[in-house]
C-alpha cells in the first residue's frame, strides 16, 4: 500500500505535471496562471527549458515509475507535436515511464488545434481532454471561448477516432441557466462523452473579469437554491446514464477514472514542471510542497541560469500533510482510511465529529471502516472537512 492507498501495478503512483502557460486569449473566468503572447513563442527553448527541469526535478526524486504524464495550461494544444514530444521523451530519459502509462493532453476543441490530435498521438499522448465549456454559441460566447458548439462536437468527433480515452469539460451554473435546459445539454455531452466528463460549477475569482462584472451587478449567477438543484441535476442525470462522480466535479466509467487526477486526490507523489507548476516530492522521507515561478520568461531564465524554476520548496509537517491528506481525498467517491490519517497526523479523527456528521447525514462509515463524504455531504463539503480537521 502506498501514501495514498493504492498501487500502480506493485509500485507507488507517481504523476508527472508539465504546465504549458500560454492561451490564444484569457476567459474571463479563469484565474489559472495563463498568458498571451502576440510574438511567436519559442517552443524550441522552452522545450529545452522543460527538459532541464525534468532533469533536475528527477535528480531529487530519483527511482519513480511515472504512472502518469499530464499536460496542462494554459492550452497545451498550442504546442507543436514535437514539442511534446521532446518532453514526453526527456520525461522518459529521466525516469522509468510504465507500460501502461496514461499521458493525458489538455485541449482546446478548436479544428485549427484539432488538426494536431494525430501528431500528439504519434507523439506518446494516449488521452485528451477538451476544454469544451457549453454546448450553444450564446453560452461560449459569454465564456470567452473561440469556438462554437459545433466545431467543439467535431474536435471532440476527431478525438474519438484518434484516441483510446478522451474526456471534456463544461461550467455549470451559468447565468439564466436552469435545471430544464442543464438536463437537456448534459445527456446531449453524455452521448458525446464516451467514458469522462468534468463538470464545474462557474465560480466569480477574484482578479478575473467576471468578478468585476459580478460586482457591478452585470453577471448574474444562480442563487444558492438554484446552484444546489443544478447539482442535483448532475449527479442524477450523470449517474442514471453510468457516469457517476468518482470525484465531486469528475465523472466517470467504472475503470475510466483519470488515473493522473487520482494521484493528487489520493496523496500520491507528482513532480510539477513548468512556469507555476506545483509539485509534492517525497525527500528524505518528508514531504515536500514545491511551486516554479508562474511568468514564463521569468520561470524560463530562473532554469536556464539554475536548472529549475523552484520559487517556493515547504517541508510539510505531519499535521500539513494530513490536513491535505483529508482535504483531497474526502473529494473522492470512495473516500479515506481514518487509519491513513492517523499514521499521517499521529492523532485520529475525533470519533465524536464523525457521529455527529453521520448523524447529519453528510458522511458515512462503510463496512471497511472507509471514511466517505455522502451526496448530501458534498456541496458543503468545505464544512465537512472543517469540522473533521478541527
């Protein structure tokens, strides 16, 4: 058994992020460290840049199996194939990469970017993940996104024949949105789906222009009542047509779960590459919590001059870890082992906390002794975790 609980094969999951930070413009919503740049980037240096950190990166934490490779943005889709390539290469140089390594590519569902899907394919990339958002142009077109409902059903068509395992996105909960319309537009993305879905409820972040617009009393998002039902919606809808939530916002197939996702929820280990990456390295025993600089020509001369981006390298003590350990894994479907907690933090959960939540409602015990948040647990989900780290 592993940090998280379980294997890879016989081995520990050990995930690999490349964060790839450029967009060809920024959502309104999103408040990920993405960029525009109007001159051509310099994929080649920045190839090279990723390459060093790799090096680097598995210096300190020599001896993994990679389990899984995810490259995320920004939209890594506007990477030539052979940029990833000589990443998933220098990844495999550096480290012993399994057999059944998942390398999951995020996507923008554009025909421009879609063009590439086989070259990414022929690259190493076994799984993509489109950024889809809505599925009507009025919604895409308040999203921020480049694309229409249709050319997204076509890139997501292209996947299909390209790759084994695909999966996409939408943001839920948008403005004028209700339960009628969300039901009609989620069994329309299921039928599209396949295997994978990743649902989100819009949320206003602070520094992005939607929160502005929210401010102003110009973006008006559902109320608490109306969210909750469109919750609901997704959970039933999802569930009755086999993709039930694995994680609060992923759904999935029995066996099509993310396996990259799986490591963080799990508390497993990830090295993090690339400008504002994050990563958890297991050091001497200790856990560390390791961020790269986010500005992508600051994050490219930092490794060019020292081999790495590494702005900020925390050891987490026992109760950090353990805190996180819960935080992550009570997202999931199957929940945590207390006893994991236990070992983790050196105190066990308050027996008391978790009588009064199963009392409530919002968490379970199984016969396994397994810890898991219940359907009327997750929207308040924050509280719960609260409570049980208090």
């Amino acid at each position: 058994m592993t940090s998280g609980g379980r294997t890879h094969g016989n081995r520990p999951a050990f995930g690999v992020y490349v964060h790839w930070p450029f967009c060809l413009s920024k959502c309104p919503y999103c408040d990920f460290n993405s960029h525009v740049r109007h001159e051509p980037i310099d994929e080649e240096r920045f190839a090279r840049a990723f390459a060093r950190e790799i090096e680097t990166s598995a210096a300190r934490a020599p001896g993994r199996e990679v389990s899984s490779i995810f490259l995320g943005g920004g939209t890594p889709s506007l990477m030539k194939p052979q940029t990833v390539g000589a990443i998933l290469d220098a990844i495999g140089r550096h480290w012993h990469v399994a057999d059944d390594v998942e390398v999951t590519l995020e996507a923008n569902p554009t025909s421009v970017e879609a063009t590439r899907f086989a070259g990414y394919r022929a690259a190493g990339v076994n799984r993509v993940s489109l950024g889809v958002q809505a599925l009507d142009d009025a919604s895409l077109k308040a999203l921020g996104r480049l694309h229409t409902a249709r050319e997204a059903l076509d890139a997501v068509a292209i996947a299909r024949q390209i790759f084994e395992r695909y999966s996409f996105d939408l943001i839920y909960a948008r403005p004028d949105q209700t339960p009628e319309m969300w039901t009609t537009e989620l069994k329309h993305a299921i039928a599209e789906a396949a295997e994978h879905l990743s649902l989100y409820q819009l949320t206003i972040e602070e520094g992005t222009p939607f929160f502005g617009l929210h401010a102003a009393g110009k973006l008006k998002t559902p109320d608490e009542a109306l969210a909750r039902a469109l919750y609901d919606v997704t959970q039933e809808v999802c569930s009755s047509h086999g993709l039930p939530s694995y994680e609060i916002s992923n759904h999935a197939r029995a066996g099509a779960e993310c396996k990259h996702n799986l490591v963080y929820w799990r508390g497993e280990e990830y090295a993090g590459i690339g400008p504002g990456a994050h990563g958890r390295l297991d050091i001497d025993g200790v856990r560390h919590a390791i961020a790269t600089e986010k500005r992508p020509e600051a994050w490219l001369m930092r490794v060019e001059a020292n081999g790495h981006g590494v702005v900020t390298d925390d050891l987490l003590n026992s109760e950090e870890r353990a805190d996180e350990f819960l935080l992550m894994g009570l997202r999931l479907a199957e929940g945590i082992d207390p006893r994991r907690y236990a070992a983790l933090s050196g105190r066990a959960l308050d027996p008391r906390r978790i009588a009064v939540l199963r009392e409530e409602g919002a968490i379970v015990v199984d016969d396994n002794g397994r810890l898991r948040v219940t359907q009327a647990g997750f929207p308040v989900l924050d509280a719960v975790v609260a409570d049980l780290a208090a």
